[in-house]
C-alpha cells in the first residue's frame, strides 16, 4: 500500500496552516490549495494532479471580521459553505478518497431539554441555533454531507491555538471590551488536530463533535489567561440582552457531548484533556513561550 499523501484545502487558513505543519513534523507527504471549493472542473483537476489519499477540507465563509459579515453576503456564504463543501465532498466520492471535513458545532443553542450544566448535545440531535445565517448553512449543509460514505465531519467550536493569533477564541475575546459568561465547549487545536489525523489515517467517517471535554466559561477562560499568562488582566461582562444590541448575527451558546470522539479515540490510544485542564496546559505553554 502507497503512503498517505494529504491535500488540504483552504491552503491559507489558520487551521490549514497548523495541520500542514503537523504534518510535516509527522513525516508525512502534504499539500495544500487554495482552489475554489465551488468551481467543480477546478477540484477536479487539482485532485488528478496531486493524486492524494486523503483530503481535508478546512476552506469555509465565516466572515471577516466576524459571522456578522454573512448576513449581508447569503449567496458567497452559500456558494462555499453549502456548495462547495458538498461539491469536494461529492468528488472526493467519486474518485475513492477520503475526506475529512473541519465543520461547526455552533449549529445549537441550550434549550429546555439541553439547559447549562445538563445534557450536553449529542451528534445526532438535529441543529437547532439558526440565529446566524453562518450557522444555519453549516447545519443544512452537514444534515445532507453525512450521509457520504467517505466523509468525517469533525465539529469544531470555537477553536483556540497556542499563540495569540487573532481567529484564536481566547485573542477574540481578550480584545472585546465585553464578554458574555456562559459555559460553553472549546477545541484547543494542539489536543485535537492529531487526533483528526489520527481518524482519518484510520479511515473513520460520520459525524463527531469534535471538543475537548466538557464546557468552560468565557470567564473561567480569561481568568486562567491572567493568572498565567497575563498578570493583572481585566475584562468586564455582559448580558446576552446587551450583546444583542452590537451584533448583527446571534451566537451559539451549547456544551456538545465528546463522548463518542473520546471512545474512538481510547482505541488509538489517544487521549483529550478535560477543557479546563486543556486550558491550563495551553497557557502553560504559552507563557513558556514568551507569549503575552
């Protein structure tokens, strides 16, 4: 059998990079590219000319500087979210590749059966946040997309590196002038990016959502990013009522259950920090980076 020869997409993107970069520390034969997900004779010929054995699709529209930017651009947040997503998919089908896909767990919002500190949502409970028009493309996009064959679909939320690059969720939120306070899960990168590897080497497919366990709040969040990394830090809150007044899209607000991400893992092998353990472990290693 031939090695594994990787090919992201969404080439220039913060994931992108960190995975292309894991890759290569792993020894393993990488490409990127920044073909249009949409353009379909496009992937065609990118996938004929790499040839790859697996692909991972990190290309998306979340908008710049934020999900807001989709409300008043539908068609461009359709064409790559929904279209070209389900396009490199298809193709990937048709040529007998795998395809690993970083989508969103923002797709839910606690509710009576889900409330804060309950039931955490499972993988196969339907999406029910469509306050943003970002979200709402994601959830009908991947309602359809699991049911391909070779596809993984790894649910991420609100991903976090351990620099303070700025599509990091602690840099977003270190930067606003207020913050909501509500538990929430979070993917730190360096705990979950080997193991998206790992899965989809292993060929898994289906839905996982794709955090680390259990739910931390925004303030537990930047109270441990001042007491290591960023001594005498301060931050000042606000209601979700508040919040609704600056933003032009809602937010998602859910815990997602790892439970099924956490037992494919143990037979690998690999293991993911509790979220509030991942954390500590992040900003350890950022201080220890110079990071401030």
């Amino acid at each position: 059998m031939s090695a594994h020869r990787f090919l992201i997409w969404g080439g220039r993107g913060w994931i992108a990079g960190h995975l292309e970069a894991l890759l290569q520390k792993q020894g393993k034969e990488v490409y990127t590219t920044t073909v249009r997900v949409e353009d379909r004779e496009a992937v065609k010929i990118e996938l004929n000319r790499i040839k790859p054995t697996h692909v991972i699709n990190c290309a998306g529209c979340t908008g710049r500087p934020n999900v807001d930017w989709c409300e008043d651009h539908k068609e461009e947040t359709m064409r790559s979210n929904v279209i070209g997503t389900l396009n490199l998919t298809d193709l990937c089908f048709l040529a007998g590749l795998h395809c690993t896909v970083f989508a969103t767990g923002c797709i839910y919002q606690y509710d009576d059966v889900h409330p804060i500190g309950g039931t955490a949502y499972k993988e196969t409970d339907p999406f029910n946040f469509t306050g943003s028009f970002y979200s709402e493309t994601k959830g009908h996009a991947e309602e359809v997309m699991k049911h391909y064959t070779n596809c993984l679909i790894l649910r991420l939320r609100m991903p976090v590196s351990d620099d303070l690059h700025p599509r990091s969720f602690v840099t977003k939120i270190s930067k606003y002038e207020r913050v909501v306070d509500i538990p929430n899960s979070n993917s730190v990168l360096t705990d979950l990016l080997p193991a998206a590897i790992l899965l989809a080497e292993h060929g898994d497919t289906g839905v996982y959502n794709f955090t680390n366990p259990g739910a931390i709040s925004h303030n537990e969040v930047l109270a441990l990013f001042r007491d290591i990394v960023r001594p005498g830090f301060t931050w000042k809150n606000f209601t979700l009522e508040d919040q609704a007044h600056v933003i032009k899209a809602g937010r998602s607000n859910c815990e997602l259950d790892s439970t099924n991400l956490e037992n494919k893992l143990k037979e690998y092998g690999y293991v993911v920090p509790e979220i509030h353990e991942a954390y500590r472990l992040c900003f350890e290693r950022m201080k220890a980076a110079g990071t401030q």
